[in-house]
C-alpha cells in the first residue's frame, strides 16, 4: 500500500517525503542516504560541472590571441614584478588594446642537465609555440648549432646595420638594453635572444628586437 501511495504523489510531494526522512537522520546517516539513493545524480552533476568549465575554458582560449611567446630560463626568484613590467612592455609594444591579446611569458625553464630540466626544455622547445628564447649563452650555442634559430638579420632586415654593435657573432645580447636590465629577471651576462625558426611572428620579433635594440648603452 505504501509503495502505491507513493506512486500517486506528485513531485512536490515526494520530495517534501524525502526531506522528512533526512531530517530525522544524523549527518552519517544523512551522507549514507543520499550516496546510496542519489550516488547517480551526484555523477551527473560533476560531469555536467566538468563539460561546462571545459566549455568555457575552450570559449576562452578561442577567444584568445596570442601576439608572443617567450621562454626565459633560469630566472631569478623572486622578480614577479620584473616579469610583470617585462609582459606589459611587450603588451604595449604589440597589442592593440584588446582584452583578449596576451603575451605568454614562460619564466620556469632550466638550462640545467638533470632528466626533469631536461625533458620540459624538450617538450616546451618541441612544441614549436615559442617564438623567442632568452638564455645564456652555451645553451643558446647549443640550439643555434641544431639550426633551431632564424638570423636576426632576415628579421631585422635593413636595420640590422644600426644595431650591428649590439650583436655578437650574430647572437642579440639582451644584456646591452638598460630596459631588459631593470627588469632583473636574470643575473648571468651575456644574455642572448634568440628568434625560433618555426615562429610565424616575423614582425612581432622584429618589434621586439628594434625596442630593446634602442634602450641599448
């Protein structure tokens, strides 16, 4: 008889009955109840959950225009606000004022041997999403023997010449701009920049060489 005078409820009622069954539990007794019932509806829920954040994270990145990509390594501890002023040059350099422009900034690489230093160096430099390296200079002579790197001439083109003095043997150091110093994000000199040969932003790199080429002493 009970089981039919549930049948007949409406919704409103059945769970107004439930409800009357959770308030006479305990807490335990309450978390059994609703896993053992209501464990289905709980899955449902979290993947309902997951598919809207994975929704809207795709929506984003959609929306999102990357204008460059640097990787630093072995930066400094402790210079957030180096790197801060360092994107938000680069922002302003390149961007247009769109909300949706970034400039990714990798400042977690290591030029150091060991195998985990090693296999991220491999995946991000793999990747092929860098548009422009930063690194001292046996690790940057490394990568320029493989040919990973385009000659700053092609980028710069006829400008080359007027900044010729600050490049060695081709190699652009960073460490002759007083902005890329003030930024402190590294301590080791020379500080060589190189331009990844799979990069698409030819005129972006080409900004960001003459802008730092200016403040050079």
């Amino acid at each position: 008889m009970k089981q039919k005078y549930e049948s007949d409820m409406t919704p409103k009622e059945k769970w107004q009955a439930e409800f009357e069954k959770l308030r006479g539990m305990s807490l335990g007794e309450k978390a059994g109840y609703l896993w053992t019932y209501y464990k289905v509806w709980f899955f449902i829920l979290v993947v309902f959950v997951v598919v809207i954040w994975q929704g809207v994270q795709i929506y984003h990145n959609m929306q999102r225009e990357e204008l460059l990509s640097v990787g630093v390594f072995d930066a400094e501890l402790d210079t957030v606000d180096g790197q801060e002023a360092f994107k938000n040059d680069l922002l302003e350099l390149l961007g247009t004022g769109d909300e949706n422009e970034v400039i990714a900034i990798d400042t977690a690489l290591s030029s150091d041997e060991d195998s985990a230093s090693a296999m991220k160096r491999a995946t991000v430099i793999g990747a092929g999403t860098l548009d422009v390296m930063i690194c001292g200079e046996e690790l940057y002579d490394s990568y320029d023997a493989q040919g990973a790197f385009t000659d700053w001439k092609e980028i710069l083109g006829e400008e080359y010449e007027k900044y010729e003095s600050c490049f060695t043997d081709g190699k652009l150091d960073l460490s002759r701009s007083t902005r890329w110093d003030s930024y402190g994000i590294v301590s080791y000199e020379p500080v060589y920049a190189g331009a990844f040969v799979k990069s698409e932003n030819t005129d972006a790199l080409r900004q960001f060489a003459e802008y730092y080429l200016s403040y050079a002493e």
